[in-house]
C-alpha cells in the first residue's frame, strides 16, 4: 500500500508492535502525515524503527546520492513528539528507535 494515500483504516490499529522503514523516510514527501498514520498504527508500546542517510555524510561528489541524506528539519520532524528516542550510527546512515 501507499502509506501517505491509501486508507489506513482497513489496517488493524493500534496493533503493530514494530514498524520497520529502512530507507523510506527520505521519500515520503508529506512527513508529517506520514508520522501520524505511523503513531495510528502503533500498538501501545510498539517502536518505529528508521534508517536513514543523513545529509552531509556521504564523501561522493555524485550530486544526485549527496540528495539521499535528509535534512536537519526531517530529523526534527521525525523525533518530535516521542516520549523515548534512541538513535545508533552507521557510516552515512542513522538508526531511529522511537517509541509514542
Ligand atoms: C530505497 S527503497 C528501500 C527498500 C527497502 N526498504 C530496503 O531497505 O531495501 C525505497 C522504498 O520506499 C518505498 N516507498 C516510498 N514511498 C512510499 C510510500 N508512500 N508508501 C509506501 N512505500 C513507499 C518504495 O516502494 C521503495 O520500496
């Protein structure tokens, strides 16, 4: 399913304990949305778990990979409004471990 268009109602909530979104979050174009079907979703307790390149880590000047980081205000949007956050480094990626 699309996840920023299709009816998330047809899905069971709150009943995911884990979300995993490797490598999604820099295409989403309405983050904000996105992050509210996502908390919907949730069970209580449940964990969203992100990884994602960061801007400004990648070396390669190839202008069109330097555009898979996100941006510190993605990073912002993405962590706000968690009571838990954990994050864990890997290279040019970031590891999210958010919990509502
Ligand atoms: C770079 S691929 C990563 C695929 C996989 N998660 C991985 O880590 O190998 C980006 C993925 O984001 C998915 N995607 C982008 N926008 C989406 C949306 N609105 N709803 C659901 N999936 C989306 C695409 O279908 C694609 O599979």
């Amino acid at each position: 399913m699309d996840i920023t268009t299709d009816d998330v109602t047809v899905l069971a909530y709150p009943a995911y304990a884990l979300i995993t979104c490797r490598l999604v979050y820099r295409w989403i174009d309405d983050k904000a949305a996105f992050l509210d079907r996502i908390r919907r979703i949730l069970a209580p307790g449940g964990v969203l778990w992100v990884v994602t390149e960061i801007a400004g880590r990648r070396t390669a000047t190839n202008p069109a990979l330097q555009k898979l980081g996100i941006s510190p205000l993605d990073i912002e949007l993405l962590t706000t409004g968690w009571s838990c956050v954990r994050t864990a480094d890997l290279d040019v990626l970031r590891c999210y471990a958010l919990w509502p």
